[in-house]
C-alpha cells in the first residue's frame, strides 16, 4: 500500500504522513535522532553524517510534508527550517540576486518589510501590490520572483494563483507561495503552479501553539538543490524534538483544521448580524470578496477571522471579557487566540481590527463567548 495515495482522504493521508514501514519492535514514529554527528567510518557519503546537514527525524517530517502539499507525487521535496521566516529567508536569499527584481505583497506577513529592506540593502529592487485583485500582476514585468500570500494576513484577501503563476512564468519569473494560513489541506501552491510552496508550521500546521517551524517544498530538484546549500551555510536547522513534535502534531491535522475551520465559519456568521462589526472577513462566507476564487483553489478556508470595533478601546474591552479566548498572537491553534492587531504597528489596519483564530472549542461554546464578550463590552 502506498500512503502516498491520492485515493486516500486528507484524515487517512495526515494520520500516516511520512511514516517509516512498521519494523518489529520499534515505534510507529520514531523517537527524535539527537545527533550532532553520526558513525561515518571510511568515504563520508550521506545520507547522515553531520547534524546541520541531514537528521533522520527531519527526514520523516519532510516526507509527510511533501506528501500533504502535493499528493501521490514522487518529485516533490521539502526541507524544514526552524521557523516559518528562515524558510521564507531561504528562498528570497538562495534565489535572488543584485540587480533583480522581486515583487512582495504589501499587506503580507509583518516581517516582510524588514524582509523588503534587507532585499534593498544588498541591490534587489522591491516591489510591492496588494493580494486582492490580482494586483502584483502590474508590476510583475522583468520581475525574477513572485512571492504571493493567500489568504493573505491579516487582511484574509486572495488572489487567483494559478493565474498569476502562468503570466510570472511567460515572463521567466520563479513564484513563490506562502501557504501558512491555508495549511497543505487547505490549498496545495505546487498544483495550482507555483514552484515554490512555503509556510510556516508555526500556526494550524502543528497547531499547538509549542513549537516553531517552517518549510519548503518544490517540484525542481535544481531549486531545493540552492535552498539546501542555503540551510546548510546558513545553519538555519530544526531542533530533532521540535521536528518530531511537529510530525506528532500532523497526525492530527485534518481533525483539528476540520473543527476550527467550522468554528470560524459559525463565529464569521454570528459576527454577521452584529451593528458593532465591520469589515468583516472570512474566505469562507458566500459573500466575502474572497470567496469566489478561494472557493476554486481552496478545500479549506482557515480557522482565521478578521473584524473591525469602533474604537481601540472598545476592542480592548471586547478581548478583555473573552473568557475562552486568549489575548494573544500568532494563530492556527487548538485554543482560541484573538488581539487587536493595531498594537502591532506595521499592519494598515483599524485601530479597532481584531484578528481571531479559531480553535478547537465546540462551537456553540466559543460562539456564546464571543456575543457573551461582545455584549459586555459594547458602548
Ligand atoms: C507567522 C507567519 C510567518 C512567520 O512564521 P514564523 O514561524 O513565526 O517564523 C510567515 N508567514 C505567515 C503568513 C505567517 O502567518
């Protein structure tokens, strides 16, 4: 039987991602390899020599990854990173060079503009649209790469990546996919044709809020050739207990998306009738802006919510009275998070924009809490 199976269903695929054939006495998953080196008596050839080179638990991690971002496929590689930002580095930095030209989202991920000024200082041009409307496709022209984040945080817009894809790659330009808040069961980058697919494992991937990941996937051996030499100077490398713990998690993966995506969806629709929110957004609501093509490239929508309050204050009010809830960033976990994303600076965003991340809580229960919450906090 293989695993890799595209006639299995997401539970099936994420319950044995990347799994080793069962051997008589060991564990299902193997514990994690803590090893800063390996026995290598004569010619040192692979596959495990040195610990910043290659681990076996990250091994086991990279095939369950590949195997979820892009089913049934036996060309698809991956290498993890210790966080979603040094996989993001690894790409940017191992594939642009001085003098070329990269186009950014501008309402991407808040680390991209630190990102955008590193690129500047070493002599790459940035460029920069928003997701919504295919926007980067204006200024995509003698651009060397494409790097698009839908849904995009916190905004939560989308944009139409297989269309992007092909007008990038008539005009010789890499894509690169952010595919964090989506997670591989939510949208897979490498079919709909980007040559990267990126993410962090950080939020839903392994979505307990205890451990930093990232990774990298690609279809082109000659491409995850550059960005393993780049991990490998770099040094930018997983710990083994937090691979493992992020293979653990993945076993999980449909169950918990599954649950908190449909808490966001109930949550986005109470949310709807309420005269306090505005700007409410989530991909999965018919009448989002995003829906149309999110509903085309996307199996899941993501257990994240986006809305405004009036004011500061009566945001802070409303995340003070969450009792299930907890004021906290970052998203993706089985316990509910929510803050007002203002407090941040760097996002364009109201004063009063809340970014809620839907956890794992029956959903009557987070509902009530959130109109419960709503209620005491209002003017
Ligand atoms: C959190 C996040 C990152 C960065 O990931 P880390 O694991 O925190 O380094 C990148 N992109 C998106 C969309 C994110 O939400």
């Amino acid at each position: 039987m293989s695993d890799k199976s595209t006639d299995f269903g997401d539970g099936t695929r994420a319950v044995r991602a990347g799994l080793p054939e069962p051997v008589k006495y060991e564990p299902t998953l193997p514990g994690p390899v803590f090893a800063a080196h390996f026995h290598l008596p004569g010619e040192p050839t692979g596959p495990y020599t040195y610990g910043r080179d290659e681990n076996p638990t990250w091994t086991l991690l990279e095939r369950a990854i590949g195997e979820l971002e892009a089913p049934g496929r036996d060309d698809v590689e991956t290498l993890v990173f210790p966080s979603g930002m040094a996989a993001i580095s690894a790409v940017l930095f191992s594939q642009v060079r001085t003098g070329d030209v990269v186009v950014l989202p501008n309402d991407g991920y808040q680390a991209l503009p630190l990102v955008r000024r590193q690129l500047e200082e070493y002599g790459i041009e940035v460029r920069t649209a928003p997701t919504g409307g295919d926007a980067q496709l204006e200024v995509l022209d003698g651009a060397s790469l494409l790097w698009i984040e839908t849904p995009s945080n916190p905004g939560l817009d989308v944009c139409d990546v297989r269309r992007l894809a092909e007008e990038a790659h008539a005009r010789g330009c890499l894509v690169a996919v952010d595919n964090t808040l989506a997670t591989p069961l939510g949208q897979r980058p490498l079919d709909l044709g980007a040559d990267f697919a990126v993410a962090s494992g950080t939020k839903q991937l392994t979505g307990h809020g205890d451990v930093l990941l990232g990774y990298v996937a690609s279809r082109n051996a000659a491409l995850m050739a550059s960005v393993r030499r780049w991990r490998k100077i770099v040094g930018a490398i997983a710990g083994p207990m937090e691979a493992w713990l992020a293979h653990r998690s993945l076993a999980t993966l449909q169950l918990r998306a599954d649950r908190q995506n449909a808490n966001a969806l109930a949550l986005a629709e109470a949310l709807r009738g309420r005269p306090e929110v505005t700007g409410l957004r989530y991909p999965g609501l018919a009448d989002d802006p995003s829906h149309e093509i999110a509903s085309r490239q996307m199996r899941r929508f993501g257990c994240v919510v986006s809305f405004s309050l009036p004011t500061r204050a009566h945001a802070d009010r409303f995340l003070e009275a969450l009792r299930l809830v907890d004021d906290a960033t970052s998203f993706g976990g089985v316990r509910s998070t929510a803050e007002r994303r203002g407090r941040w600076g760097g996002d364009a965003v109201a004063e009063g924009f809340v970014r809620f991340s839907c956890g794992a809580e029956d959903t009557d229960d987070l509902v009530a809490d959130v109109l419960r919450a709503l209620d005491e906090s209002a003017d």
